[in-house]
C-alpha cells in the first residue's frame, strides 16, 4: 500500500498560496535533501487542477540541467484531481475526476511506495479531514504575512498531528513533518 506524503510551503500564519513571498529567504540546499529524500519515495504525484496548471508550464520544458527535481516531475504518473478539463498537456498524467475519499482510498491500496502531493489546498483539506494523509510536510517560514489563503480554513474543526520529524535550516525555515493522530 502507498503512503500519501504531503509538501506545503506556509507562513507562520498559515498562508500556503502563492509562494512567491518565500523567495526572500532563498532555498537551503539541505530543504533541497529533505524534500529530495520526500520525492524520492513517490512512485506518483497527486495533484489539484489549479496546482496542476502551475506546474505543468513551469516543469514540463525543464531539464536536469536546470533543476534536479524535472526527472522526478516530468517523468512520475502524475494524477489530477478536479471537475474540469484539464487545461495543460504534462507527459504521464491522468485526471481522475472530481474529489472522492474512496478514489484516492483504492489509489493508495493499487500502489506501492509514496505518492506526493503539492500545493493543492483544496485536495489536502480533504484528504486531511478524510484522514489519508500519511506525512503532512510543512515547510514554515518565519514569516507572518496577515493574509491570503490558509491551508486551514476558520470553521474547518480540529485536526490533530502528530510530530513524526523536525529540521531547522538556516535561512529560518522550519520543517515539521506531521502524521496523524490518534483522537484524544
């Protein structure tokens, strides 16, 4: 069975959406290793329409020469969650229809190794409060931003982690690797 890993870049006030307020901080190469040693395990990407759309332009032309990440993007199965149609081509990908817990459930059960998620807020609610997560991978940077979209919504009820792994790298960044946990 695979074991759904998920990667969120979140400001200290939970803000996930449009990352580019993380550049500043410029990128650890050992956030480079932690997320290398994430992907490596994926045999699969899931992903969000939206999240989807990003990526397939920004990764889908990109050589190792240019980022070591494109094998892992461009080569993976990549599954896409979503109602409309697909509105960029990728190599290797699928959609598979709008949010279902038991779609995602028997994708789990059909697959080996991990499959990874990224971005894709939407998707990660659910899957979160439908408890299919398996490695919730925040990557907190020391940053309030006072607005945007969190990854937790006001009214979505509790969710409880529990702290499987943490890094501190030196450009402030904190990794904290969730799994979840037991209802108290």
């Amino acid at each position: 069975m695979a074991t759904i890993a998920v990667h969120e870049f979140i400001s200290a006030d939970g803000v996930f959406e449009s990352p580019g307020w993380t550049f500043e901080y410029g990128f650890d190469d050992k956030m480079g290793e932690t997320l290398g040693a994430i992907t490596g395990q994926a045999q699969a990407i899931l992903l969000g329409r939206r999240t989807f759309e990003m990526f397939a332009p920004a990764w889908r032309d990109r050589t190792p020469e240019d980022d070591p990440g494109a094998p892992f993007f461009n080569e993976t199965e990549k599954l896409v969650v979503g109602t409309q149609p697909l509105g960029e081509e990728w190599a290797n990908t699928t959609a598979i229809g709008g949010y279902d817990a038991e779609t995602i459930r028997r994708l789990k059960e059909d697959r080996e190794g991990g499959i990874y998620v990224s971005g894709s807020g939407q998707l990660v609610r659910g899957m979160l409060a439908d408890r299919l997560v398996d490695e919730l991978h925040l990557f907190v940077y020391p940053v309030a931003l006072g607005e945007g979209e969190k990854l937790w919504r006001d009214g979505q009820g509790p969710t409880r982690l529990a702290l499987l792994a943490h890094d501190v790298y030196a450009n402030g960044v904190v990794h904290l690797c969730y799994g979840p946990a037991d209802p108290a």
